[in-house]
C-alpha cells in the first residue's frame, strides 16, 4: 500500500510540476528554458504511472485522477500561496475515497 501512496504522490508532483513550467512560460512570461524541465518532469510522470502496481492501465490512471486532484490542491497552497477553501478540502477528500475504492476494492477472479 506505501509504495503505491507514494508512487502515486511522486507522479502527481511531477505531472504539476511539469505542466506548471508550461504555465509559466506561456502565461507568465517565464523563460523558455522552463520547458526543459518540465520536459523532464512530464517524462518522470509518466514512467511513473507505469509503476503502479495494476494489471490494469485505466485502473491505475483512473485513481491516479483523485490523487492528481488532492496534490493540486496541495500544489495551490504551498506553490501558489492560495489557500484551499472548504469546497476544495471536501472535494479532494472525496476523490481520495474514490481512489481507495478503486485500488483497494476486492477484485473477483
């Protein structure tokens, strides 16, 4: 269970990481240089996902959408200085407790 926890949370940081250097270069005005390791970071992201314990891959992607969206807004606060309101909290609440359905849920043979 911890290493899937963390390989989930290791690639929705570099999935946000990456697509935030995209966002600051277009819309921010930062240097095209962001590019590079946001390049880097999106490549991490998906050989990530790759390691997620799954005999299938739309499982596996299918709970990663919960963590990605509870690691945004996460990302929202500590990055962004914006601080999530209750909506937020309850709304990533309830999409990590559809991503332990997904992953944990008994499977049948």
């Amino acid at each position: 269970m911890v290493p899937t926890v963390l390989t989930y949370l290791a690639a929705a940081f570099a999935e946000i990481a990456g697509c935030f250097a995209v966002w600051a270069w277009l819309r921010k005005g930062a240097s095209v240089w962001w590019l590079i390791p946001g390049a880097l970071a999106l490549a991490a992201f998906a050989y990530l996902l790759t390691r997620i314990d799954s005999a299938a891959a739309g499982r596996a992607f299918a709970a990663y959408g919960s963590v990605y969206i509870a690691a945004s807004l996460a990302w929202l606060w500590a990055v962004e200085g914006s601080r999530p309101d209750r909506w937020d909290v309850v709304g990533g609440i309830v999409c990590l407790a559809g991503a332990a359905v997904i992953i944990f849920g008994p499977r049948g043979a």
